[in-house]
C-alpha cells in the first residue's frame, strides 16, 4: 500500500448541534473537512507543546552563572564568527 502526503480518512463524529449550525454558517460547504483538520491539528500541536513545557519545567535549571539569559542570547548573536567561537569556547 502506498502513502501519500494527501492521504485521507474518513471519520464520523458527534458535535453539539450549536456548533455544526456554526460551522454550516461560517464555513463553505466544501471546506469543512478541511476547517475541522486544521482545528485538530492546531489543537494537537498546542497539547503536545503545553506537555514538552511541562517536561522543561521539571528539569533543573542550567546556566545559573548567567543572571539575564535573555540579554546574553541577544549578545551571542551580535558576535560574529571567530570572535563568538572564542566566547563560547569552542
């Protein structure tokens, strides 16, 4: 079986009638699917960032000896070449 970015499935699913009625209304009949995908994906995406930040969070803190993180970042990378090689000690 071959695979394709365009790959579909079908899915039958339940939703409150108040927001199919919205869904008709705003959205084109032929741009439903597609509207209902990418809300999925948006929602997937947020859950699985919420979940790596919680993650982050568990873990200790590094760089201690660096009072401001970011003002060292924004100065890292106004540093060029070797000059920042040198800096970072590489």
């Amino acid at each position: 079986m071959r695979t394709t970015v365009n790959d579909t499935a079908r899915l039958n699913i339940l939703m409150p009638h108040r927001l199919m009625k919205e869904l008709k209304k705003e959205i084109p009949p032929r741009g439903k699917s597609k509207f209902i995908a990418e809300a999925v994906d948006e929602k997937l995406s947020r859950l699985k960032r919420e979940r790596a930040f919680k993650e982050l969070a568990k873990l200790p803190p590094t760089f201690t000896d660096i009072p401001d993180g970011a003002e060292y970042i924004h100065k890292m990378r106004r540093l060029e070449g070797k000059e920042r090689e040198k800096h970072l000690g590489v």
